[in-house]
C-alpha cells in the first residue's frame, strides 16, 4: 500500500481504513465488518464527526446505569476489538462488575479465539463467549451462541456496533440494552433501552470518564438513567441531522 500523506484532509480517517484492512488479514475484522465501518463514516459526517449533547447525556446515563447494574456485560465484535479493545479494557477495569464477551456474527472459532487474545493483550483479564455455553432464544444467527454466566444472564448489555437482530433479541428477553450506533436509523438504534449514537472510540472513554466521576455520588445514578429517554434521544439525532443539512443547503453551516 502506498503511504498515506499526512497532509491529507482526511488522514485519520486514512489511517483507520487502512488499519482495519490490515486487521482483516489478521482475521480479527470480518470483510464485511469493513463495509460497515463504511457506513458509519457516513453518519459520522451527518453528526458533524463530534460527540453532540445527545451523544454525551445517552454516555452519562450508560455509565449510571452500568454502575447500577447487577450483571452487565459488554459484547465485542470484530470491529470492536480492532479500534477499540484497549478502551475496551479501561471501560472493564473501571467498572469491575462489567464482564467481556466475544460474540460474533461470522464465527469461526479461530476468529472468536484471535479476538479473545487481542483483548486479552490489551489488558482485558477475563474474557467470555470463546466456548460459549448457550444459545439466545429467537436468533438463529451465530450471534445466537452465547455464555451462560455472560450475555444469557446479563441484566445490561453494552452492544456496540451491531446488527439489529441480536439487540432485538436482547430487548424482547427482558434485558436493558445499550447500543453504541453512529446510524440513528438502525434498527439496533431503535430497538435500543439506551442508545448512543456516537462513534465508538469517542463513546467508550466517555462512558468511563462518567463512570469514575459518576462512582461518587451513587444517590444519582437511577434519576440520570430515567432522565435519558429513549425516544427523545433518537428524536434529538433526526433534529440534528436535519439541521445540519438545513444549514448547509442555506450555505450557514
Ligand atoms: O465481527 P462480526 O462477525 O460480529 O461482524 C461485525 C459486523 C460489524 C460486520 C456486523 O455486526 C454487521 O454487519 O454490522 P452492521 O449491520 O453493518 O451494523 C454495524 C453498524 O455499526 C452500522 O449501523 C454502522 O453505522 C455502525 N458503525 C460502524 N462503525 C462504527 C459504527 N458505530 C459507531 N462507531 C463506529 N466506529
């Protein structure tokens, strides 16, 4: 591959593409883990590439509610694993209750495994869903396999970048699901308890700065997460977009 200019406009953005194609060889990211890596670029264009208001307050609220929970868990794919497993492991090792899964929607155990060594790596000490032990009701896809002490007894789930089916799954089982979706259109984003609609790498050390800040006033957790309305916050996202695009088509924005 030719180098990429650092002078380039979208260098970073360069540097992530290129980054996962390399984590594809590795056979952590799935190729088509690559497309939908594509498809978030695009929204985070629409979002401005920045966390909004919405993005933080549904950030703040996963942090209290995380910490309120009894057994949550946060399921890892492979595009998680690739941009994210060291925040990955500094979300687990501020939250000690939290537990970390693998589950994948094009599993082999070769890349279950892969997965689980990289996060491992990165300092997560215990990692679940290479050898699952159950399957999730209603969800005949391999995203189905799951651990019984993990995702299958799990009372929140921290679903970043998904596909809509499993959180549909997670919520009709009762669970409180979380989803990390920069396309506020998904169906993981609608069927979600609490979702963010923020790029991973800037949601997961978000949500771990709240849950240090948040650790100290435990009086507040339950209110932040009831003031964090599902609806209102995929209505602020539709608002945002449409405003941006309002502004840029009178040439304001
Ligand atoms: O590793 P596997 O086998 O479990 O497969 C993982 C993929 C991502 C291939 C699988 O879950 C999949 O097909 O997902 P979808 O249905 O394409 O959904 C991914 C969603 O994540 C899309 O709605 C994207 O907008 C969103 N997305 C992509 N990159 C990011 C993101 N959201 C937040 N941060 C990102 N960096």
């Amino acid at each position: 591959m030719s180098p990429i200019p650092r002078s380039h406009p979208r260098y970073h953005s360069l540097l992530v593409r290129a980054y996962l194609a390399e984590e594809m060889g590795r056979g952590i990211v799935a190729p088509e883990g690559l497309i939908a890596h594509g498809r978030g670029e695009a929204f985070d264009y629409l979002l401005g590439e920045g966390s909004t208001p919405f993005a933080l307050k549904a950030e703040r609220a996963a942090a209290a509610r995380l910490l309120l929970s009894e057994h949550p868990v946060l399921s890892v794919n492979g595009n998680v694993a690739a941009l994210a497993s060291r925040e990955v492991a500094q979300l687990a090792a501020a939250l000690p209750g939290l537990r970390v899964e693998v589950n994948l929607f094009h599993r082999t155990p070769q890349r279950a495994e892969r997965i689980a060594e990289k996060l491992r790596r990165a300092g997560v000490i215990d990692v679940l869903g290479v050898h699952p032990t159950a399957r999730l009701r209603g969800l005949p896809s391999d995203r189905g396999w799951v651990d019984e002490n993990g995702i299958l007894a799990a009372d929140t789930v921290l679903v970043p970048l998904e596909d809509g089916d499993r959180a549909q799954a997670l919520a009709r089982t009762g669970k409180f699901v979380i989803t990390i979706d920069l396309n506020p259109l998904s169906r993981t984003t609608r069927a979600a308890s609490l979702p963010i609609i923020d790029e991973l790498t800037r949601a997961l050390p978000e949500i771990r700065r709240q849950a240090l800040a948040l650790r100290k006033r435990p009086g507040s957790w339950t209110q932040i997460v009831q003031g964090a309305d599902p609806d209102a916050l995929r209505g602020s996202a539709y608002e945002f977009i449409a405003e941006r695009l309002r502004q840029m088509a009178r040439g304001t924005a």
